[in-house]
C-alpha cells in the first residue's frame, strides 16, 4: 500500500500547475474582466500559494507513514496561510470554498490514476480519505488561525478606537473640552469616565466643558455615566460645564432622578467658550 501511496503523492506533485489553474479557473468564473486585470498580481501570488498547497499535499500522500509529520505539515500551511489570506483582505467564506475544490480535482486526479495503474479500489480509497483527512486538518488550522488573528485585529482597532475617545484637549492653562461624537456604550462610557479623569489631573484643569451635541444616542444607563463623569471630577477639583444637550438627552437625565437644574449646563459649545473667556 505504501507503494501506491507514493505513487498517488507523486502523481499529484506532477499536476499541481495543471491543478492550481483548474481551481483558480473556476474562483475566477464570475469575475468580470476588468477585475481580472487589476488583480492580475494577486492573483498570481495566490495561485503559486496554492500551487505549493497542492505540493505539499502530494508530498503528503507520498509520506502517508509518517501521520504525525503530515498532519503537522498541514498544521503549519494552515496557520501561515490564514493570516495570509485575513492580511490581504481575503474572508474566511470565500477562503474555504476553495477546499471543494481542491477535494475535487485532486481526487479525480486520484480515481484517474488508479484506473491507469490498476491499483485496487481499495486503495484509491484509502488514498481519497488521507485526501480527505490532510485537507480537513489544514482547514480546522486555517480557519483557527484567521478566526484568532481577527479577534485580535478587531481587539486591537476597539482599544485604538476607545484612546480617541475621550480625547480631552486644552484650550487654555485652566480649561479643557472633552468632544463626544458618535454612540456611547456603556463600555465606551466608562473608558471615557477613567481616560477624562487621567487627563484632567495630567492637565491640571479646572474647568472641563463636555460637548454632547456629537452624540447620537443617550439612554439612561450612558447618562447615567456622564453623571458619574461629572460628580468625579468634582471631587479632584475639576468644574464640568455640559453643553450641546438634546431635549432627548435631558429626558434620560430626568428618568434618573436627576434635576437637570443642578447641572452647570452651558448651552452651545460656543456659547460656553464665550462665557468662559468673558
């Protein structure tokens, strides 16, 4: 058996230019031509990528005897061709369609040659199934590897995300503005409670005017935040002037039981500036 086996492996070896262009022919079906042409040297890198696959696969079959080392092999393509694939873009659907390709043509390759030889059906068989077996191995790795290194980016872009957003910038020795723009979650909304907190006792402020005219939503559970935001910095010396609030925002700061008559609110952003430098 082990004599077929490298006889498959080499066989495969010997095709995988003519394999590779079967499996990109078929990626490439719905593309129109103008993409083709501009993607002409991916695709070109892509295609030696899976011309080595298939190398790697046929080299495989031939050292069947050695389970631990092939299954290692396609542990290590896996891993390196994931993060390939997720740094260029690539997603992860359209990356493992391509493992039905590779099962199809390589073992058609495989039932021609064991035709050609004569080799039992059995052992074409089993020839399919260690086919079958490396690429199932070498997907679970790929898929692994893109899915951890995505968690990661997406972990990386959300802390890079939060450090802008509390950016508080001084306008004076005294005063300082802390803009919010967009939605507040409530994990947003405690980042920017900690992160204003370190700023305006770096700054050494002692007036912070916090904007939220740039917000686009605050339920109870961020204005909830805000008021923490605002009694903290009242208790290392810092006056919080809020400005920009919508009727909707006021509504959220009631529902708490806040009086909003309490709060030092300054109305426009401009207008506070104005009173503060009056």
């Amino acid at each position: 058996m082990e004599k077929e086996m490298v006889l498959f492996g080499k066989r495969v070896v010997e095709e995988k230019y003519m394999i590779a262009g079967l499996i990109q022919e078929e990626r490439h079906a719905d593309s129109s031509l103008q993409t083709l042409e501009s993607n002409q040297e991916f695709s070109a890198m892509v295609l030696e990528e899976r011309v080595r696959f298939i190398d790697l696969l046929g080299t495989s079959i031939q050292d069947s005897c050695y389970e631990e080392k092939i299954m290692a092999d396609m542990e290590k393509w896996g891993t390196a061709t994931g993060n390939f694939f997720l740094a260029h873009g690539m997603t992860l659907d359209v990356a493992l369609a391509e493992t039905a390709l590779y099962r199809k043509h390589i073992a058609t390759l495989i039932k021609s040659e064991g035709r050609r030889l004569t080799i039992s059906p059995e052992i074409t068989y089993d020839a399919a199934e260690l086919l079958h077996a490396l690429l199932d191995h070498a997907t679970y790795a790929y898929t692994h590897a893109y899915t951890t290194s995505y968690q990661r980016n997406l972990a990386t872009a959300r802390k890079e995300f939060l450090e802008l957003s509390a950016p508080v910038v001084p306008i004076s020795d005294s005063v300082a503005i802390l803009p919010l723009v967009g939605s507040i979650e409530i994990d947003r909304a405690r980042y920017i409670l900690e992160r204003t907190l370190l700023s305006a006792s770096e700054l050494k402020i002692s007036t912070l005017i916090v904007d939220l005219s740039g917000v686009v939503r605050v339920d109870t559970m961020v204005a909830e935040q805000i008021i923490k935001i605002i009694q903290s910095l009242g208790l290392i010396g810092v006056e919080a002037v809020l400005t920009g609030i919508r009727p909707e925002t006021a509504q959220s700061l009631t529902a708490l039981g806040i009086d909003v008559g309490t709060l030092n609110i300054g109305g426009s952003l401009k207008r506070a500036l104005e009173k503060v430098y009056n």
